[in-house]
C-alpha cells in the first residue's frame, strides 16, 4: 500500500482493539538474543519494523517462527554478531541489537545510523554506557565495533533520559558481573515492559519505573514467554482520529493511564472521556479547541504524538502553541498540512497553529511514520478527498490504518 486516500468530514463511531506496541516489542525481540534458548512474545504487531527486527535476527543466526501475532525466537545458535548496514539504515532501532550483542557474545558490529527525517538522532548515550561496562569502541571505515572480554557492573549516567540509551544499557548490563547502577534511565511504559521482560527471563533488575535502576548481573537466562502490551501511541493516534473527525469511540487493549498526558490534553480540548481499566471511552463533539502544549519524556505528551496533535489543532477552534524539545525535525509534516490549508507557522522549535474547519482535500505525501499517520487524521477534517502518497512509512508502525479507521466508520481506502 502506497497511498491512502480518506474521503473527510464523516464522524467516527464504534469500537477498536489497539495492536502490541511497536516500541516495547522491538527492545524485546533484540532482548531475545540473550538467551541460548527459547522466547516466546504474544500480541506482536505485524509491521515492517518487526519484519525488518526479524530479519537482522535470522540474519544472525535465530530461528523464529512468527505465527499469527506470536513469536517464537530461538537464538541458541548465533552465527552472526554484525548487523550490514542496509538494516542500520532501513530501521534505526535495530542499533538496539547491539546491547545485547555485546552482552552475549562480547561483540558487536554495527554501523552509525546518522539522522533521519525528524533529526539529529546521535548514539554517544549508548555508547558511553558500553564504555562505563568496560567496552572498547573502535571505527573503522563505517563500521562501528563494541567488544569486551568481560562486562563489568558501574555506574551509568545519563544527562537525558534517553529511551533506546537506556533500553541498550539494561540489555548489555544483564550479564555483566556485579551490579550495574544506571542513573537518570527514562521511565516510559515501554522500559518498565522491557524490565519485566527480562527479568521474566531471570535477569535481576530492581527500581523498575524509577529513573534509578539496578542491574544484578546473572549467568544465564531461561526460556520465557510474555505477552506485549497495547500501542500507546496507535492508541494515541486514534484518540486524534475521533477529535479531528468528531463522534464517539471506545479504544480498547490498552492501559489509559499509560495515555495520561494525551487524555488530559483532549479533555482541555473538549472531548469528553471516560477511563476503565483496558480501555478509554472517547467522544467529540463540535470541533476542538486549540491549546499550548509541550512535548517532553514520559509521563508528558509525547513527541510520537505531536504531528497528530497538530494535525488536530489545525481543524480545532481558535490558537494554539506546541513546542518540540525532543526531536528538532519533528515538524516536517507541517509543510504538508499547508497543501491541505492549515495555518502554522514555525519558529524553531514552536509551531504556532490558527485552526481553520475544513481543511481542503488535497495530495500530500508522508515523510516520516507519525507524520503520516497525521496526514490521515488532518484527511478526516478536510472536505474532499485527501491523497496520502509514500504510505510505507505508516506501515512501519501501524498493521493496517485503513482498516482500523474503516471500522470506525471513515471512508478511507488503501492503494498501491
Ligand atoms: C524512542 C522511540 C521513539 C520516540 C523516542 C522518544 C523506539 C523504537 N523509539 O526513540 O519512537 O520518539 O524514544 O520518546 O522506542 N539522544 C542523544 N544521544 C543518544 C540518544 C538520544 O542525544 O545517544 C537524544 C535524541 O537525539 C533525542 C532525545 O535524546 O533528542 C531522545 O531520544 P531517545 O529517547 O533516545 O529516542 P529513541 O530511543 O531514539
């Protein structure tokens, strides 16, 4: 599928069941590599970015059998411990590799990844906490080569709470001798997943959710299974879905608190929202008010989450302010919201948005996942027919956006 078109200004209605998260399945298939045994992981997505984890660990030597939404990953026998560079550059977090590469087999090789579409993107975070465990880095050519003869527990510290920074660290210091210490660790729903997935394994992580957590070093592992959690972020997107389209949904297999900082956004907006324990109750009625919102680590708004918010505010009532501190990029998609007449501007690192309703159906094109998926929320508020082109960026991140949305009730159609 290379291009959606939606058909705009058709209320949403009905129920969704969100797919595994993208996010917390990735570090665990990397994770899976640690183990000389079996990983089983339920709810899996079936995106490109999984198929392209699954395809860099065949690469390396595990067998695994994905069957419907199950995984089955075998890494007795890896033959590998480097990653070709086409895989570093078709999917960044397969960088995540390398952390439990080092972990296992003493070394890694990788390549940089170099920035993408929403910005910069450097690894001097991951790297440094190989270091601290005794790694040695060496680069050679586009090469990058972590090795060590044995792991050493230390003390990490990290200025920024970086996600994957965090997540790499966790996973090399598992089998690391001693205790591993790593301070300032990001506290997203999706480390908190990954903590108990290893320790599911038998790994010893304590001050899980805190930004201080603990590693115990183990000598081996156990085959495990573990069942994924609900995308936060799909979910996220869906609850933009039904403000810039209006009506009245439940999205269910997920955890709304993990959603906090959206839910309460979309209250100041004029939704009106009711939470259980799997699921969240969503109905908009009348169009949105704009408001001033800042992306920041969990548990605030999420930057995955901002090109869909923009999308909405530029079909909400009145003004508004979103400024980005997480990625410099992330504002791309708002050179595509102009084809469809939304009024923002940017300035940096704040994009000041006048909602107008209708936006107009035109062609546009998707330049990075969530501000494609953007697009199809703005194609909701738009009178006509807006054409989404380069479409397998959202399908990196979503199984089938059409046919969720479809089931909704938009009129929203997938092509090739
Ligand atoms: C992860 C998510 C991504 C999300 C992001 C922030 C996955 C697969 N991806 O990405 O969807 O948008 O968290 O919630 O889980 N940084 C450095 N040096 C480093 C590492 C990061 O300066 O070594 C900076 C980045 O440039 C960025 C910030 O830290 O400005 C956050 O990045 P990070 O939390 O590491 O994001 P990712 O793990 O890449």
């Amino acid at each position: 599928m290379s291009v959606i078109q939606v058909q705009g200004l058709r209320s949403l209605k009905g129920e969704i069941k969100i797919q595994g998260s993208k996010n917390a399945v990735l570090p665990m298939m990397a994770a899976a590599v640690l183990h000389k045994g079996t990983t089983v992981i339920h709810n899996v997505p079936r995106i490109q970015d999984v198929f392209c984890m699954l395809g860099i660990l065949e690469h390396i030597g595990c067998i695994c059998c994905f069957d419907g939404h199950s995984l089955t990953i075998d890494a007795r026998d890896l033959t590998q411990a480097e990653i070709p560079e086409e895989y570093i550059k078709s999917m960044r977090s397969s960088i995540m590799l390398s952390g439990p590469l080092l972990g296992r087999t003493g070394n890694a090789v990788t390549s940089f990844p170099g920035g993408c579409s929403i910005g910069e993107r450097p690894i001097d975070l991951h790297l440094s906490a190989f270091r601290k465990l005794g790694a040695i880095i060496e680069e050679k050519g586009d090469k990058l080569m972590v090795s060590a003869n044995r792991l050493m527990g230390n003390h990490i510290y990290f200025p920024f709470p970086s996600v994957g920074a965090t997540e790499n660290a966790l996973m090399a210091a598992v089998y690391a001798q001693g205790i591993t210490v790593i301070h300032g660790a990001a506290k997203e729903p999706e480390i908190i997943t990954l903590c108990e997935f290893l320790n599911n394994m038998g790994a010893g992580i304590h001050g899980t959710g805190t930004s201080v957590l603990i590693v115990k070093g183990v000598r081996e592992l156990c085959d495990s299974e573990f069942t994924v959690a609900g995308d936060r972020i799909v979910a996220g997107t869906y609850l933009m879905a039904v403000m810039a389209a209006e009506g009245e949904i439940v999205i269910q297999g997920i955890q709304p608190g993990h959603l906090a900082s959206a839910i309460s956004l979309a209250d100041r907006m004029g939704a009106e929202l009711k939470r259980y324990e799997s699921c969240l109750e969503v109905s908009m009625s009348g169009r949105p008010d704009c408001v001033d919102v800042i992306t920041e680590p969990y548990p605030g708004f999420p930057t995955d989450l901002q090109s869909q918010l923009m999308a909405v505010m530029a079909s909400a009532k009145g003004t508004g302010r979103i400024k980005e501190t997480i990625f410099e990029g992330r504002f791309g998609t708002a050179k595509e919201l102009h084809k469809l007449g939304a009024d923002i501007i940017i300035e940096g690192k704040r994009a000041d948005i006048h909602g107008l309703y209708p936006l107009k159906g035109n062609r546009v094109t998707a330049t990075d996942l969530r501000g494609g998926a953007a697009l199809v929320v703005a194609g909701l508020a738009c009178e006509g027919v807006t054409e989404i082109h380069e479409c397998h960026h959202i399908e990196r991140g979503y199984e089938d956006i059409c046919r969720d949305l479809s089931s909704l009730g938009a009129a929203i159609r997938g092509m090739e």
